[in-house]
C-alpha cells in the first residue's frame, strides 16, 4: 500500500530543503542536498552536504540529534546514497541510528547510487518518496542533468532595458539595471560553479567576474577567445581567487598557450563548429572537471549561440525601467534565432521578482522534474 505525505511531512521538507539551499555552489560534482531529524513534532537535527568528499546530508542530521534519532523520522532532499564512494552508505548510517521513517523528496538517477528508498523498505523502515519533489529537483538540477544528460546546467544571464537591449548605441551601458538588481545577479555567481563570457564582453567591459557578497565564492571565470587574442593585462586575468580558463581553437600558436599557462590561467584547446567553440565540446569538458553549472553572461553573440544550439536550461532577465530604441542599440540576444513562433524557446515556467527599480525574469527551458 503506498503511503501518503501529510501537510506535516511537506513542512518538514521545506525545512530540509533550507538546509540543502546552504550549500549551492560548493558541492560539485555532488548534489546540494539538506536533511532534519524529526522526533515528537520538533526538528532535532539539522544537516546540509557542504562539500564532495565530506560527509553528506543525513549524516551531519543524525549527528546532531544523537540518541534523539532512535525512532525518529527523517527528512531528505535526495534519495539516500546506496553505495560506498569517497564516504560510506547513507542507508547505513540511517538504520545503524534507528531512523524508524524515512521521507525522501526527490529520486537519485544515479546508477551508482540509487536504490537507498527500496533498501530501506526491505530493512523495514517506513519509506515516503516524492514529497514536494518538484522543489527538490530544482536545488539539485545541475546535478540531475550532469547524470542523466552528461552536460553542465546552463543560465543564460543577462541585464536589459525594457525593449531589450543592452547598451545604448554609443555603448553606454552603466547601469541599466539598479543596485538591488546587481546584487541579486552576484547571488547567482555565489550558486554556480563557472561564469562564461566572450572575448568581446572582455574587451567593451573588462570585467573582474568575481563574486562581491558577504559570504560568496567566486566561481571559476571561463572566457571564450577562439583565437587567444586577448592580452593579460585585463582584470580577469589578473585575479588571485579562483581559477580563470581560456577556451580556444585546438589551432591556437603552442607559444600563446605557453604564456597564459604561466601567468597561471588555463587553456582549454576545443574543436571548432562553423569557425566558433564547439559548445557541445564546451560543456563536455567542463563537466568532465567537476563544473555542473555555468552562468552564460554574454556578450549577444554568446548568448544567440547557446540558444541556437538549444543548451540554455534556465533563463535570469534582468529589466531596468529605460527604452533605448534605436537600430544600433545592441540587442541581448543575437545569433540565428527562431524562423517561426512555433520554433522559438518557450519556458515551461516563470516567474516574475521586483527588484528595486528594476525586475528579474527567470524561468527553465528544462523542467527539472524530467531529469529524474
């Protein structure tokens, strides 16, 4: 007989899945995933995976409810890992703390590790799965898409007046969009693992491409110079924190190569599709270095090749209150594009955030919940 959630396993969940949400960014190739000890209504153990190779979720919950645990109902994002890695069985570490049940929010498509909710059952315990499962794949997407896809989540980021362009036609750019609208873009930085920009986006803006929030992490910088034209003397390559990597034609001077290598950047020779990095080569690479996420913020060019070759999974649209207009204004989003409505890019879900004077639009081309 399958066993219903109750509204009470749905709050329960939500505070597992705050848990959880404490260690985007830091987990790859893992999944961020939270959990809570339940015990008499109270929560008496709380837990969040914080890096690969450290202990995960439950673990940390059951050690913090102890001898409370024995009886008690567990809370978890993620099925429960069935298998020995780089740290032993979750499974195992439930039954030995005499977890009577176990509520599980999303399945693991891991071949290496699913399992643990059929384990539990044959052991016993009481097992509900697919409680609030919708939230629960959208925290661990990157990872749902790296196992089930083998490619890196994708975000396209970009910031835009309200007819959609992204400077004005002499190149004015600063600030489109307001304070509140910069900060929450840096919170995005803060939850992926790389920011991905073009040689152009270098040149109009040298950016730092750094993470500037209390308590943020700069993720990896990736620049996409098929040539390796660009000099060292821009910000990005300057930057001491994190790693900088430099995509380019596998045609590239081995000397050119050899200099940004000591200056301590690194270079990643791709093949090339139509004259540009091969993107499906792109994110092959990356995610075979542990990147499962990759915030795309531009130039327009970068942007219409990610669409055009059908890879952006997430959308951030940042929308400040101005109207540029004008044909030389640039647009966000160039490249081939849709012939026909029918062909272009629809969101399977959106929503719409006030941001100050300015407004975020976010939405997902890919809906998690496919992914299991």
């Amino acid at each position: 007989m399958e066993i219903k959630a109750s509204k009470e396993d749905e709050f329960f969940m939500r505070k597992a899945l705050q848990e959880g949400r404490k260690g985007l960014g830091r987990t790859s190739p893992n999944p961020p995933v939270g959990a809570v000890v339940v015990k008499n209504g109270q929560i008496v153990g709380r837990g969040y995976h914080r890096k690969a190779g450290t202990p995960h979720a439950e673990v940390h919950a059951l050690r913090e409810a102890g001898e409370e645990a024995r009886g008690a109902t567990i809370y978890v994002t993620l099925e429960p890992c069935n298998h020995q890695g780089r740290t032993p069985p979750c499974t195992q570490a439930i039954l030995r703390a005499g977890i009577k049940r176990v509520v599980i929010g999303c399945p693991d498509p891991n071949p290496k590790a699913k399992g643990g909710a059929e384990f539990l059952k044959e052991k016993g315990l009481e097992v509900v799965t697919g409680v609030l499962v919708k939230e629960c794949a959208v925290l661990c997407r990157f990872f749902l898409k790296s196992v089930t896809q083998k490619y890196a989540w994708i975000i396209a980021k970009a910031a835009m007046s309200l007819d959609g362009r992204i400077a004005t036609r002499t190149g004015d750019s600063k600030w489109i969009t307001g304070e509140a609208a910069r900060r929450f873009g840096h919170r995005l930085r803060n939850i992926c693992d790389a920011i991905l920009v073009g040689k152009n986006t270098v040149i109009l803006d040298n950016p730092s491409l750094t993470c500037r929030i209390r308590g943020g992490r700069d993720p990896i910088r990736i620049v996409l110079d098929t040539k390796l034209s660009l000099p060292l003397t821009y910000k990005i390559f300057q930057q001491k924190r994190g790693k900088t990597i430099l995509a380019c034609s596998e045609q590239v001077d081995k000397k050119k190569v050899k200099a940004f290598e000591e200056a301590g950047v690194e270079v990643w020779p791709l093949p090339l599709k139509e004259g540009m990095i091969d993107l499906y080569a792109l994110g092959e690479k990356a995610l075979s270095q542990g990147i499962l996420s990759i915030l795309v913020e531009g130039g327009a060019t970068v942007h219409g090749s990610f669409f055009d070759s059908g890879l952006v999974d997430e959308i951030a649209f940042f929308y400040g209150p101005y109207i540029i207009g004008g044909e030389a204004a640039p647009a966000a989003i160039l490249g081939q594009g849709a012939a026909y409505l029918k062909d272009a890019f629809r969101l399977s879900s959106f929503s719409l955030k006030r941001l100050g004077d300015s407004f975020l639009v976010s939405g997902f081309l890919t809906d998690p919940l496919k992914l299991q």
